[in-house]
C-alpha cells in the first residue's frame, strides 16, 4: 500500500520552541520566523495573513529598491513585447487524467533526476532518506500549488504540493524537489531570491517534456509549459504597471497622504489598485521573470547538448548571486530573451496539435 506522506506538525513545533531559545544566532532566528510562518499556513490551508506593514511602508521600501532592478525591468518588457498575449498560451483542453499515487511519484522524479546527473540526483536521494514526515501532497487549493521551506541552520527541507490527478502533479514535484536539491548543494543560493527559481523553473520544463513522453499524455508537457508561461507574461505586465506606479510615487512621496494618492488616482492608480500591487513587495514580482528566461535559453542548450546546459546550470547554482547572474550568464555566452520567440512560437505550435 502506497504511503500517506504527512509533514509533522508536532516536529515543527518541536523545532520551533528549539530554535526560539537561540535568539541571538541570526541564522536560528531566521529559520525561527520561516518556521512559525510555515507552521501558520499549515494551519490555515496555506493562506497567508494580510501585510502587517502600511501601505505607505510598503510603497517606500519598494521604491528604495526600485534602482536595483533597473537592469532587469528592460526583460520584463521583453516578455511584454512578443506577437502572443498571456491569454494566447490558456488552453481551453483538459490535461489527461491520470491516477498516480505518492510512491509511483517519488519513483518516477528518482529516475528523472537520475538521468540529469549526480549533482542533482544524489541530493535528492539525501531528501528520499528523510521524505516520510518532510513531505505532504494536499488537496489542490487556491492558495498554494508547491512550495518548500529550507531550515538552513539544520539543513532539513518540507515540501508540500498539490495533489492535482494529472501532469501538474509530477512536475510541480520536479519543481519544488529542485528547490531541495539547490539548498541541499548550496544553501546560499536558496537565499538568493531573484534567481533561485531559475533552475526549477527550468527542471519542470524538462520535467514536463520527460512526463509527457514516459506516460504517452499527448501535448500535456505544452500545455503545462504553456500555462507557466501565460502566467510569467501576466506577471511581466503587473511589474510594467507597478514601475509606473513607483516612480510616480517617488515624485510625490514628500507630499500629504492624500495628495499622494489623489496624484495616483489621477495617473490611473486608484487605492484599491495600489492595495492589489502592493500585496506583493517588488522582489516577489520578480521572482520568475529572470528565471523563466534563463531557463527558456538553458532548455535551448538542453535540447542540444545536455551536458553543457546541465554544467551552466551548477554553475548557476553553485557561484550565483542576485548581483552577478547577468555575468555569468554573459561568461557562458547565454543573451536573455534571444530564444523567446521562438519558445513561444513552438508553444502556440503545440497547443494546436
């Protein structure tokens, strides 16, 4: 009988009342607020608890971070700037419905991470050894459909994913298992949060190649990429809008609290639509842009010569930081978004099969 992996809330707690002893170890204290936070959304089906800071603090520290993503607004344009809209990649077919239980899972991500080598495949057979109360596959929800946290200061990883009864299963599964294997390798990279998606975003690509072929689910692995990459267009537009939307508040930050939004309201901002950008602070709307279209060129690479595209990738992994990945791409000779159009000229192609 295929088991019931069920992350253990009990050891959580245990954890946490640990770690809250070490208050003055600032790697303890870190992990001690992901922890209560982790264990908060377990107990509200992963619903996460409104903004505690005002809209005024999050409008500022946004703006003071504005400069830094200056070099990288001109990619979300980019993906704004292509012949398709988001809605161009929303297929209206079903995935193929498939049953496959927690152990057939965790059997079918060993063989894929095997076949990417053992930088990749030895971490995650390190996760295997502790999987029973580190994992849990839960009702699909509005919420959350995967997500990992990373205890740094005692290297253990929870993982939690949607147990949708198709494709989604398996490579948000390829996804989040990524996210353990980079920790796993280098911790420092999972703190890195402008590109610590990148090599996830690129293995559920690949995930969803393999998957689709090893279980004869037609089209399922474009339909799949197609749809992450709806939704990163979609996310490209918000961050072209919520730019617009800092820099006008940077003009008139000095000014009242009233003229400062009667000036946004004025620019097209009203304050609901302020409240919904700023829900999310700016590093979050920029999680998977840089991501997305790293692992759009590393697939490219893939596709021809896997070896290399995995070595690029170590590297990535292993000596990048939000600050130097755009030389690193350039020392590996990887120009964003010159493999774009063709990305979703192939996935428009393969949503019509």
């Amino acid at each position: 009988m295929a088991k019931d992996y069920t992350i253990s809330l009990s050891y959580l707690e245990q954890l946490a009342d640990m770690f809250s002893s070490y208050s003055n170890d600032l790697m303890i204290r870190a992990d001690y607020e992901k922890i209560t936070d982790y264990i908060n959304r377990l107990k509200h089906n992963y619903v996460s608890p409104d903004p505690v800071t005002s809209l005024l603090e999050r409008l500022k520290i946004d703006y003071e971070k504005l400069t830094f993503y200056k070099p990288f607004y001109p990619l979300a344009v980019a993906l704004t700037s292509t012949n398709f809209t988001p809605n161009d990649f929303y297929s209206t077919k079903d995935y193929h419905n498939i049953y496959i239980n927690n152990d057939q899972t965790l059997d079918i991500m060993k063989d894929f991470f095997q076949e990417q080598g053992e930088f990749f495949y030895n971490q995650f057979i390190e996760f295997l050894s502790e999987v029973d109360d580190h994992l849990e596959y839960v009702n699909p929800n509005n919420a959350m459909d995967g997500e990992m946290l990373f205890l740094r200061s005692i290297a253990e990883a929870f993982v939690s994913i949607a147990n949708y009864p198709n494709i989604c299963k398996l490579t948000i599964s390829s996804h989040e298992f990524t996210h353990v294997i980079d920790a796993f390798n280098n911790p420092d990279f999972h703190e890195q949060l402008l590109i610590r998606e990148i090599s996830s975003m690129f293995m559920e690509i690949v995930a969803s190649d393999y998957l689709s072929q090893k279980l004869n689910l037609g089209n399922d692995n474009i339909k799949r990429r197609a749809y992450l990459h709806g939704l990163i267009k979609e996310q490209a537009h918000a961050i072209i809008r919520k730019t617009q939307l800092l820099e006008i508040y940077g003009e008139h930050q000095d000014e009242s609290k009233k003229r400062l939004f009667a000036t946004l309201r004025n620019n097209g901002f009203s304050k609901k639509a302020v409240e919904e950008y700023e829900k999310y602070c700016i590093i979050e709307d920029y999680y998977y842009i840089i991501a997305h279209l790293t692992a759009i060129e590393l697939y490219f690479i893939y596709i021809k010569d896997k070896e290399k595209a995995l070595t690029i990738l170590e590297d990535i992994i292993m000596n990048g930081t939000d600050h130097n990945i755009l030389s690193i791409l350039a020392n590996h000779q990887i120009i964003l978004t010159n493999h774009l159009d063709e990305y979703e000229d192939n996935l428009i192609k393969g949503l019509k099969k």
